[in-house]
C-alpha cells in the first residue's frame, strides 16, 4: 500500500514549489492526501452531449461536440470581444470571449474537435457561449462524461492558474494515482455493516462521480467517517477520564446543606430544581467524577442550584468555586450568594482581575488553607496560579465556549479532578450537544419559578419612539425598570459608541425625571459596577448599556427590555437578552426596535422572538438560520478536526447514528485494546496529534 499522506504536494506533476506554497497558504494543503480531501463545492451534469439542433432558450448549461470554423474580433477598445464560430454539423452557435482574448486565440485552434461546455444566451438570434470550457477531445478528463465537479479557489490561486479547471486536472492526476488502494481508516465490520464504499472508492468517486447514486454514496461514506471519529474521540475520552481519575466522594448531606434548607431558602425549590439537585447528589456519591452539563432556560433558577450543590461540597470538608465569564456576573453571582449565605459562618470569596494587592493576597492564602469555603471569580481564577487546600467542585456558569480541552486543564489544578458542574441558559441544539458537550452527563431545569408571566415581546420601528417612550413612561410610574439595550461596542466601532451615547441623551431627555445609568465595554470595571449598582439598587431606573449585559445580570424589578438595532443581534443573543426581564412578578415586556427595511433573515429573527419564548425552539431556529459553524464553540470543542463534508445540521440524523456505533465500540472496548479496533484508535491518536487542543489531552 502506498502513503498518499507523506508525498509533498509539490511532487505532483503540474504543481511545483511555486504553486504548493500558495496551495499549502490558502488550502492548508502539504501533501497529496490533502489535496484530495479538498472537495467539490458543486457538481454539474456532463453525462450528455447536445446538438446543437436541439438547443432551447430554457437550458441553463449545455454540452456540444464539435469544431471551430473561424475567429472574429468584434469592436474596438475595451468592448472589444473575440467570437468563434463553433459548429457540430446541425448548426452553429458564437462562443464569445470578453477577455483573455489573446490566451485563447493561441490555446485554441481550428478545426480541432472540442468538447464545449456553458451557459446559452440567445443573441440577434443566434445562440452564444460567453466564456465557455473547452477540452480537446483528447485529453478529455474524468469527469466529461458524467457529473463534473467545482472547486472553490482563491484569488490568489487563480492568479497561478489554479482555477476550478486546473484543480480538477491536478485531482484528476490524483486519482489515477489511487489504483493503488489507500490505507483504509474504517474496520472492516464497520464497513460491512453500513455499506460503506472503501476510503479508496470514495475518494475516486466525490471527485469524479459517474452518476448521482454513486456521488451520494461516496459522500455518505466521508460523512460517515467525519462524524464517527467526532463522537469515537468525544466518547473514548469520557472513558478514559472514568478509568483515569476516581471522583472524591461526597457521601453526606450534612448541616451547612440541611441549615440552608429549613432555615435560609427564601422560596421553595421547584420540581425541576429539586430532580437535577437529587441527581447532581448521585453522581456526587458514586466515586466518579461528575461531569455534567446544566441546561436551564434563562431564569429557570440555576443559580440556586449552583449554591446548593457547592453546599454538598463543604458538607464533606471541600472548598467550591463558581466561575462566570464576565466580571459583572461574577459580582453579582457573589452578591446573591453571599446574601443568602449570611449568618451562616462561611467565607465566600470573590476573585476579579480588579481585586489586586493586599485584598488578592488575602483571599489566595485562605484559599490555600482552606479558611475560604466558595470562591466566585471569573475566568482569571483558572488562568492565574490559585491553590486551592481542597477543591471539591468547580461550577462553570454560562460558558458556552467552554468545551473538553478547557474543562481538561482544570483539573491540573488538583491531583484528583474536582466534580465539574457547567451551566447554560444558551439551550444546545441535540446536534451540537452530542458533539461540543457529548461526553457530559445533562440535566435540563424545564420549569420557570412560579408566578412568572410570559414575556410578551413586541416588534417596533424606530420611527414611533414617541409612543413607546410613553408606554416605558407608565410602566416606571408604576416602579419598574428599563434596560435599553445598544450594539456591542469594540474597539474599531466607533459608531456603536456614538449610538449609545446619543441613545442616552435622547433617553435622559425623554425621561427628565428618572436617573439613567450606563454600562458599557469600554467602562473601567469599577465604573462598571458602580453603575450596575445603581441600577441593581433601584436608584437609577433606567439601565443603557450594550450587550455586556447580556448574560445572566438578574434584576427581578426590571420589567421592560428595549433592544435598540435589534436587527444587528443573533437569535441566541435575542433571547438572552430577552432574559434579563420577566424574573419578578410583573408582566414583562422586550421591545425589539429596528429599521423599517428588514433583510429577508432578519424578519424571521423577529418574527420567531415575537412568536415564543421557547429557548429549545429558538436555538433549533438559530441553528438553522446561522449555520452551526457560527456558533460559538464549534470550532475549538470537542472536534479533533474541522468539518470538512460533514455538516451538523443536516446530517443530524447520521450523526445520531454514528454516535450509537461509537458507543458500541467504546463499551465493548472500554480500554481500547481488542486487535480488531487497533485500525480505529490509531487513527484516532493520529487525529488528536494534528489538533493542538487535543493533543494536550490524550
Ligand atoms: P438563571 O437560571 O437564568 O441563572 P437565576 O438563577 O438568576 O436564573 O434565577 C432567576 C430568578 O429566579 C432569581 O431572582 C432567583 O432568585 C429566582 N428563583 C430561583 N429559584 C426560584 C424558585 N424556586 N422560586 C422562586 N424564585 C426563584
Ligand atoms: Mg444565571
């Protein structure tokens, strides 16, 4: 068998060191396998020859065999146009060249028969192929005869002559190449099992496919591979962490947990909170360590049930610590959590990239002797060296780029890993699910507290702020809240600045009787959380900020959401957004202010946000409209490699399938060691050595 993979690109006839480097710089191509993992974009019909006879205004490519009689410029200067007359015996059709005129006049001759390809336009009544593909009949390629295919190309490509064309010519080399069979990376049963083309097969046949059967299946089987070694890697992982660490054990539920339940809970546990804590103490008593994943619809109450499984922790002698991915969260997870924790006798500690000095000191050496119960910080505290004297159990609050790689590192800290607990409200598609987090155990809070009122949301051009201003002006008479909510501001965008700045006169002067606060990126944290504060507090009533508000802020008095460009936010963002407000009592509402012309996308973004308040539903929406490659996180978790043919959304049901089969394989196999699998964990090994991420891992 021969090694497609250690032959550098630029060896392969047609290409040289000129070409490979721009390949290797705008395809990440080295080798000769790489460039055949470069597949078609699109596919086109070449199975038939045409007459010319038989030509229609209604075709939208057409194939014809035949000659050229004579060359003609047409006009002067820039308009000028170069026209072959081209004939296959029934008739005659122009093919018309703008530009290149002088490239073709050379490369095509005569009376030679040609295979020509394009798109007819009818012209004086005369059919014409502008810019068509011409092949001499004797170095008719692969494909001519049946679905041609497509390749994407750069710039930069096209400027060394590497068009679609040319990429076809050098794939085509390839290919004759694969006579030889390459190393198959399926086992055999695998293969048998699913009908799967061989490796070899299909990488003939995504680049020349015969027919559309064929395609279909030469796809099926890359797909197949793709997706299996996603979930083969995110499953043997899971495995090997259960064989590797043992979990400390939290046996009891001791006083600090049982004291806070009778004596500091200010509300009652909903049913739902009540089944994920009871789960959460199962997997806390088993002696693995806990890894599971906390979905919860914004205000579902995850907070508390944070607090009350690091509450298990301290029973049994362990330190806690939660982690949110802004400051401001972070704060405010410590306000709520010290709050209800007073009078109990327990340090919480909170740890920012602000806290400096003396004050950072003092909470790293109790920290280190253990005098701190719970620390709160955001992300700094896993960068920064912070020793804990025991750390039993790591939260991580609304972290959506959170994957495997990051989780692993924390447990460097620690000799045994600390139980981790990761909490979202951005609901995970299934799909992606079984992918980003597919090696976590899931516990779903389906059920708001009590008493709360849908949110009713409601769409309104920019153009009748006068109104809204007066419906806003009631609901703050009444003692509500108001966020106003702008664009992100970054550093390049200064109009988002100017936006909000304006945003906030104009509010000021609408509302001359109320305090208006301001938050945003830019803001020192101090300022930040001085201002928060205000508005926290009820002093200012109403908020103007950009989306640094965005995850988990909880002002339960807050009751009106105003999202102003909201045609510029994401669905997901849309919702959590949305989910700053309607955590009181009161009817709540979001106002969703934008233009009055609207991009066909962004209607539907409206409408859907209008429609339900159904986080699931919203990010299956978000999902389709965006692509899965925009959301966050695809990209660096859980994937040993990028997607090349694969696409999560529309091979979900592959996915699923492909999931149980790895299962299969890894309970069997659970230390990776029967013969028959060797194929597939070497494969694997090599897989996790190209991603950087993975490689730390395993
Ligand atoms: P999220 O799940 O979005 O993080 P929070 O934990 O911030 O939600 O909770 C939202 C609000 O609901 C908070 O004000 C919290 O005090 C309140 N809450 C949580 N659990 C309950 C409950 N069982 N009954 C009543 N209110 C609750
Ligand atoms: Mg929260």
């Amino acid at each position: 068998m021969f090694d497609l993979d250690s032959r550098d690109i630029k060896f392969l006839p047609g290409v040289g060191p000129q070409r490979a480097s721009v390949l290797q710089q705008e395809l990440d191509v080295r080798t000769f396998l790489d460039l055949l993992y470069c597949f078609p974009y699109k596919y086109v019909d070449r199975s038939r020859i045409y007459l010319i006879r038989e030509m229609d205004g209604s075709m939208p490519f057409i194939q014809l065999k035949g000659r050229i009689v004579r060359f003609e410029k047409v006009g002067e200067g820039r308009g000028q146009r170069l026209v072959a007359h081209f004939t296959d015996g029934t008739g005659f059709v122009d093919l018309v060249w703008f530009n290149g005129i002088k490239y073709a006049l050379e490369k095509y001759k005569l009376q030679q028969e040609y295979m020509v390809f394009g798109k007819p336009a009818l012209f004086n009544r005369r059919f014409n192929i502008a810019h068509p593909d011409i092949d001499a009949i004797q170095d008719l390629r692969l494909s001519s005869m049946g679905l041609r295919p497509y390749y994407n190309t750069t710039d930069r490509m096209k400027r060394m002559q590497l068009n679609s064309a040319a990429m076809e010519k050098l794939m085509a080399s390839l290919v004759k190449l694969l006579k030889e069979p390459v190393p198959e990376t399926l086992t055999p049963d695998i293969l048998e099992e699913n009908r799967l083309m061989s490796l070899t097969e299909a990488l003939t046949y995504i680049h020349f496919p015969a027919n559309a059967e064929t395609l279909r299946r030469a796809q099926y089987r890359l797909k197949f591979e793709e997706l299996f070694y996603v979930q083969l890697n995110i499953l043997r992982y899971a495995t090997d962490r259960q064989h590797k660490y043992r979990g400390y054990v939290f046996s009891r539920v001791g006083d600090i947990f049982n004291g806070f339940y009778s004596h500091h809970l200010p509300f009652q546990l909903t049913g739902a909170q009540k089944r994920v804590l009871k789960e959460i103490r199962k997997d806390l008593g088993s002696g693995r360590q806990m890894n599971r994943l906390l979905q919860g619809d914004v205000g579902s109450g995850k907070t508390l049930v944070a607090l009350m499984t690091m509450l298990m922790a301290l029973d049994n002698g362990f330190q806690a610590c939660m982690m949110a991915p802004t400051e401001i969260l972070a704060n405010q997870h410590y306000d709520t959590v010290s709050h209800m924790l007073q009078g109990m006798g327990l340090r919480v500690e909170l740890l920012t990239g602000s806290i400096k000095g003396k004050r950072r000191e003092a909470i790293l050496q109790g920290l280190r002797t253990g005098e701190v119960h719970i620390l709160i910080g955001t992300h700094a505290v896993i960068e920064d060296p912070v020793t804990f004297s025991s750390l039993g159990l790591v939260i991580i609050d609304e972290q959506h780029r959170f994957g495997v790689a990051q989780r692993a590192r924390l447990w460097g800290k620690s000799e045994r890993p600390p139980h981790v607990l990761v909490m979202t409200a951005t609901p995970i598609p299934r799909t992606l699910a079984m992918t980003l987090y597919g090696d976590l155990d899931v516990s779903v809070i389906d059920e708001l507290p009590p008493g709360r009122k849908p949110i009713v949301t409601i769409h309104q051009f920019d153009s009748h702020r006068v109104s809204m201003y007066r419906s806003i002006g009631k609901q703050i008479a009444e003692g509500r809240q108001v966020y106003f909510v702008y664009p992100l501001i970054k550093e390049s965008e200064k109009i988002d600045l100017k936006n909000l700045e304006e945003g906030y006169l104009n509010i000021c002067q609408a509302f001359p009787d109320c305090t208006v606060c301001k938050v945003h990126g830019k803001m020192k944290p101090a300022e930040k959380d001085a201002q928060m504060q205000l508005f926290a507090s009820g002093q200012a009533q109403i908020m103007v900020a950009t989306t640094v508000i965005e995850v988990g802020v909880n002002v339960p008095n807050a009751s009106v959401m105003v999202i102003e460009n909201a045609e510029r936010f994401g669905l997901s963002q849309l919702h959590q957004l949305r989910g700053r407000v309607g955590r009181g009592a009161d009817q709540s509402f979001c106002i969703l202010v934008t233009g009055y012309k609207l991009g066909e996308d962004t209607r539907k973004r409206i409408e859907i946000m209008v429609r339900t308040n159904d986080g699931f539903e919203i990010a299956e929406a978000d999902l389709k409209l965006r692509g899965p490659g925009d959301l966050e996180g695809t990209q660096q978790s859980g994937m040993p490699f990028d997607l090349k043919i694969a696409d999560l959304v529309r091979d979900s049901q592959l996915l699923q399938h492909v999931r149980q089969i790895a299962q299969r394989i890894v309970a069997a196999d659970p230390t990776g060691s029967l013969p028959e699998n060797r194929l597939l964990w070497e494969r694997l090994k090599k897989l996790r050595k190209e991603k950087e991420d993975w490689g730390a891992i395993s």
